[in-house]
C-alpha cells in the first residue's frame, strides 16, 4: 500500500521538479561551503566590478580568492610583483576592494598595507577604524588573489542590475509557464470531457 503510493507520487511531474529543484540547491550550497571550506575565506569567488586595476584585472572578471594564514607571507612591491589582495574598505566594511600590496610595516605586532589600483597614479590613503597613516590593518584582509577566469564575473554583475534581475524573474515566470500550462490545460480537457 505504502510503496503503491509513493510510486504513484514518484510519477507526479510536480514532486519531480520540487525533488530537482532541492537536489540543485543542495549541490550549490555544498559547492558555496566547500569552497569556503577549501579556501578558508568566506569570499572565495568575486567579481571584479571596477576599472583600478586595469590591466591586470578587467571589470566582468572572476576572481578567486584565498584566506592569508599568514600575513607575514604577503609581498608588498610595486606591480605586477607585490600580492593582490582583497579587503574591507575602512570606511564601509560591506564594500570590497581588490588592489595590490606595495608596501607593509609592522606596528606593534600588527601588518599595515599600503595599497594601490595597477591603473591609479597615487597609493591609496585609506582612514577610518582598523587604519594607521593610510595603510590598512591585517584584520581588514580577506584573502589574496590566487586566480583569474575572465569574463566570467559579468554574469553576477549584471544580475546585480535592476535588467538583470528582470530578466531572472521572466525566465523564472517563461520556465512555469512551460512547465505548467501543458498540465493545467490537459486537467481542463479531461474535466470537460468528463462532464460530456
């Protein structure tokens, strides 16, 4: 009795799709966890999303970052030798930023960077909490760039966009529709034929 109706719920198109849709969901959100995990940052994928550090990363690139275990590993030197680094920004710690370490002092047992955009003429002169003459803290440190996929990082950046978002949400609606009208109209037929 029991395995009659859980084959006959198997069969049902829409415990299948619900079953798929859990089962992806699952898989991303192991994927997200994993590389954290892996990399022991909880940013391990970014999108490059401004032009400071043309040429060497592009705005629509993919970025993969990597936990500093070690601060003291960070080689801080004018491009294209010194780290990349990413970090909170003083004065908006929800805001990221990608630049690369040019130079780093010890104060009191504390790394302070020096940071600079390959494409800005001037270092960067950071203030607000965790800053010291312009230099950023370690605690403000997220990681260091370890690889670059071009290209790739337009996707979430463009679903950022008001568009985007749009068109999240109609191909989420055109998906429904294709899936679920057949059936509904199939239901509407046989009832009528039923009341024939």
């Amino acid at each position: 009795m029991a395995k009659a109706k859980l084959t006959k719920l198997w069969k049902n198109s829409y415990v299948k799709t619900i079953l798929l849709g859990v089962i992806l969901l699952g898989a991303v959100f192991a994927f997200w966890f994993g590389l954290r995990l892996g990399l022991r940052t909880d940013y391990p994928l970014l999108a490059v999303a401004s032009g400071s550090m043309t040429p060497t990363l592009n705005v629509g690139d993919l970025i993969i970052v990597q936990g500093v275990p070690n601060y003291n590993d960070l080689y801080a030197a004018p491009a294209p030798d010194g780290t990349i680094i990413v970090f909170h920004k003083p004065s908006d710690t929800e805001e990221l930023i990608v630049h690369r370490t040019i130079n780093k002092i010890d104060e009191n047992g504390t790394l302070f960077f020096q940071t600079k955009g390959d494409n800005n003429l001037t270092p960067d002169f950071w203030v607000g909490d965790g800053t010291l003459n312009g230099l950023i803290s370690q605690r403000l440190l997220v990681g260091k760039v370890v690889a670059v996929v071009p290209w790739v990082g337009n996707v979430p950046l463009f679903i950022r966009t008001p568009s985007g978002l749009l068109l999240i949400i109609l191909l989420f609606l055109v998906i429904l529709f294709i899936e679920y009208v057949p059936v509904l109209s199939k239901k509407a037929k046989e009832e009528k034929k039923a009341e024939s």
